[in-house]
C-alpha cells in the first residue's frame, strides 16, 4: 500500500515537473520495470511531454505507455557531466 501511495505522489510530481520541461532537453524516459527508451527524436520527445500534461497514454515507437509507468524523465543538462567523465579532485577533499 506505501509503495502504490509513493508511486502515484511521484506521478504527481513527475507531471508537475513535466512542464518545466523543454522538449529539446528530453533524451530518454525510463519506465517502472527499468527498461530505458532512449535517443528520443524532437518529435518524440514533445509527443510524451504533451501526453504527460494530459496525463495520457504515451504512443512511441509501436507501443503505448501509461503514465503511471513513467518513472523517470532523462534530461541532457543533467547527464552531460556523468557522460563527458569528469571526476573530482580528491586533494579538494583533504
């Protein structure tokens, strides 16, 4: 029951920060069973976005997605750093 409650709250969330989304940015989605569908051309990634904020069934590449099953939106600003390997000095941590 706590795990269907966090679920839905994040699915709240998840559409409330689909908004302040740019659809240029959005690269992937990644669904509740950990499959990530990636490499999201500009007309898919405005498709999910919009289906988001409808809250709507997603309809990409031959299938079709629920809302709820969406659990994480993958945005290129954030990843850039992780993908170029960048490290931290670990005399900063002395």
């Amino acid at each position: 029951m706590k795990g269907l409650i966090v679920i839905l709250l994040f699915a709240l969330s998840l559409n409330v920060s689909a908004h302040s989304i740019k659809a240029q940015d959005l690269s992937a989605i990644k669904l509740v069973n950990g499959e990530l569908i990636g490499q999201l051309s500009l007309k898919e990634s405005i498709k999910v976005l919009e289906s988001l904020d409808k809250e709507a069934n997603i309809e990409i590449r031959n299938r079709v997605i629920y809302p709820e099953e969406v659990t994480e939106l993958v945005v290129r600003k954030l990843t850039k750093g992780r993908i170029s390997g960048k490290r931290p000095n670990p005399q900063d941590y002395n």
